[in-house]
C-alpha cells in the first residue's frame, strides 16, 4: 500500500492477540491490507499458523505466535520474543475474550475466574508489557475490544460485563496516563455481530431480541468494524486517546 494513503500502516508492527477468529482475525487482516507486518496471537497454533498464512499468501507480511495470555509468564516470554525477533511493537490489538452466558446466581469461582483471567486481566499485563517499549520508544497506539455491555446491564452474562466495563475503564487510565509520553489508547465496542464466541451460546429469542433493539434491524458484519480499527492505530487518529467508539447499529442512541 501506497505511503501516500493516509491510512497506512504501512511499516508499522501489529501484534495482535486473539487475532485468529472472529472479530480479531478481521481486524488482524485489516490491518495487513493497511500495510502493516501483522503478528497474531493465540493458544492454538493451527491457528495462528491458518491466519499468518492467509496474510502471507494475500502478499502482506505476518508471523504466528502461541501464548496463554491469561499467565503473566507466558506475557512476558511472548513480548520478549516478539521485540527479539521484530525489534519493536508499534500497535498492539487486544481481541482475547470468552464468555458464559448463565443467571448470576449460577456463576460459579471457577466461571468468574475464567472469564476475569482472559477478558480483563490479560488485557491489562499484555497491554503494560508491551507498553514499557513503547514508552521507551515513545510512540504506540493500542487498541482495547470493549462491547456494548461495557455501558448497559448485561442479563445473564453478569461477569463478562463486569470485564467489558474494566476495559473500558482501563482503557480511559492508560490513555490518561501514557499520552505526554507518546502511547494512545482507544477501544472499540462492537454491537451485535455473530461471531464462534457467541453463535452457538446465544438463544434464538436472545438473537431476535438484539436485532430487535439494533436500530438498523441486523446484525452488524465483521468487515464493519476494520475501519474503525485501522483509523484509530493510524496517525489520522494523532489526537484520539481514551475513546471508546460504539460500533452497533445505532443500539445505544435507541431510546424507548
């Protein structure tokens, strides 16, 4: 891609976690498309191998990397990895998620710890790992998936809104604190897009219910969200931090 696009990423590295399916692979390949040598992240590695090379084969640059997340060793062993082999991380994407849909008075420890120890906790140690090169460096972009339960009440998925709220919130205090030294923070809050995460896990009546509250009437398609993505790591967002920009169909504007 073309330097001259002002939405290039062209030369940057992107490490991106969780980006082997839904809406990380998307974005993941978005990010390729935009130039961008595109690192992604995940416990499978057929999986990671399946995405690094559709990148490659589509003529961008990518390299596949296995880590656990959710253990603070396995963080900072795969950050090292990546600035040995890369030699910096300028953008990172923090796409790991996993969801129990359950009333709250079902949730057992071991669901609240799952849940907490990949959607928030992960998100924090990869963020400040990879954050200490970029403050070094100064300059970084980073990128949060947040959800439309990070701003209502969530029924039936009681801890994983308690997460999505965190990362916004965490989100907001990085941003506030990283911003003289050259490291934005923003995050996306996708609406109802159907994804291995939640096709499977959400009722036929709960579907027709989201799409019943979407504005628009439909689902929203994981291509809608890359945009979004590339503009908020690209240097045309320069003066974007602590945003968390709703993707969803107009669902939060809907009144009654």
């Amino acid at each position: 891609m073309s330097s001259a696009d002002p939405f290039s990423l062209q030369g940057a590295v992107a490490l991106a976690v969780g980006g082997t399916s839904g809406i990380g692979r998307e974005i993941a390949l978005g990010f390729a498309r935009a130039g961008a040598r595109v690192l992604p992240v995940s416990r499978t590695a057929a999986k990671v191998d399946a995405v690094a090379g559709e990148i490659v084969a589509a003529g961008g640059e990518a390299r596949g990397y296995t880590a656990d997340v959710s253990k603070l060793d396995e963080i900072e062993k795969l950050v090292r990895r990546v600035e040995a082999d890369h030699g910096r991380i300028d953008i990172l994407l923090n796409c790991q998620g996993i969801t129990r849909i359950k009333p709250a008075l079902d949730f057992t420890e071991e669901d609240f710890d799952a849940i907490v120890d990949t959607n928030l906790k992960s998100v924090f140690f990869v963020s400040t790992a990879v954050a200490r090169g970029m403050l070094a460096r100064g300059a970084g972009a980073i990128l949060n998936i947040a959800s439309l339960s990070s701003f209502r009440g969530w029924g039936n998925s009681a801890v994983y809104a308690i997460t999505k709220w965190g990362v916004v919130s965490l989100t907001q205090t990085f941003a506030r604190e990283w911003a003289s030294r050259g490291v934005r923070v923003n995050a996306i809050a996708p609406g109802f897009f159907l994804t291995d995460l939640n096709r499977t896990v959400m009722s036929e009546e709960r579907k027709a219910e989201a799409i019943r509250r979407t504005p628009m009437g439909r689902f929203g398609e994981l291509r809608e969200l890359v945009g979004a993505a590339v503009y908020l790591v690209s240097p045309q967002a320069s003066f974007i931090t602590g945003a968390t920009l709703p993707i969803d169909g107009g669902y939060l504007a809907a009144g009654i």
